[in-house]
C-alpha cells in the first residue's frame, strides 16, 4: 500500500459522516507504519475499543470504512477462530465480529453487514508472517504473494458488501 496522509484517511471514510471522521482516533506514528507491508490499513481507536476502522487502496482510490465491535458475540476462550480476511487461525478473543454501516440511505437506515476479523486488524502482517498467531497453521501450502491476493480478494468482497445497493457500487 501507498503511505497515506492523515487527511487523505479522514476524506477517505465512506460510511459515516464527515464530523465522525474528523473525531476519529488515527494510528500513532502514521508516516513510520510498514507501508510496504501492508494491503489495507487497518487500526483499533485506542479512545473507544469498540471501533475499528480499515482504509483500503480501491479502483484507483483510497477508501474507509468504520466499524464497530459487534455487542454480545460469546467467546469462548478455548476455542479458536478463523479470520475470514487473511484466514489466520486465534485461539480465544484474537478475531472479531466488525461491523460496517452499508453506504448511503442503507446505513443511514440502520443496516449493515459484518465478518470476522483479526481483532487487533493487522491481517497484512500475519499474512506475510511479521505478525505470528497463537496458533501456528503448519497446513498453509500458498505462498506469500498468493495468500496476500486472497486476503485482498476476501477484503474487497467484504467491501463490496458494503457499497452494496447505492449508485457507486463499483467505487
């Protein structure tokens, strides 16, 4: 991914209001981030924990979405999960359910769509083994390069979710 600006983030946000991305909490240490390392940007608000937001290179553009840790979702801390983005397996608490607003009159609306994340967002880097797991997945045979297109593909469907139904469905 291209280095971004804290203001190309902040224009970038299509699912909430103006005044919400203006508030939001953006990474620490903006300019220092593994840009090369990374497919999407994505980051937990340290102000409210229950926010998460993700920024993603798309059709030529930047785009941001929020999300929301989902309410009421029972962990057990025995069990593990499988991020539906970059497929890495978490033992306990190590993968969400966000949810994401839908764009426009959808989301305004109340609806929105969800999936199961990496908790702390860093898909980019567990993919590319910066980032271990507490579970080691020894049945992996892809490469690099062919899990960071399938970790892109199943962002972008995520994405498309949520642009799903408004007029620039195809931004």
């Amino acid at each position: 991914m291209q280095p971004i600006s804290d203001k190309e983030i902040r224009g970038s946000f299509v699912n909430c209001s103006k005044g919400d991305a203006r508030r939001a909490n953006l990474p620490k240490g903006l300019s220092d981030l593994p840009w090369d390392d990374l497919d999407f940007l994505g980051w937990r608000d340290p102000g409210a924990p229950e926010r998460g937001y993700i920024v993603a290179e798309r059709n030529g553009g930047v785009v941001g979405v929020t999300l929301r840790l989902a309410q009421d979702v029972r962990r057990s801390i025995t069990k593990s999960t499988i991020c539906s983005i970059c497929l890495t397996a978490h033992s306990g608490t190590g993968v969400a359910l966000f949810t994401a607003p839908r764009v426009g009159a959808a989301g305004r609306q109340g609806n929105t769509v969800g999936t199961y994340i990496c908790a702390d967002l860093a898909c980019s880097l567990y993919v590319r083994g910066k980032k271990r797991a507490d579970l080691e997945t020894t049945f992996e045979t892809l490469t690099v390069e062919e899990r960071v297109v399938r970790a892109v593909v199943n962002l972008s469907g995520f994405l498309d979710k949520v642009f799903e139904g408004t007029p620039s469905a195809a931004t």
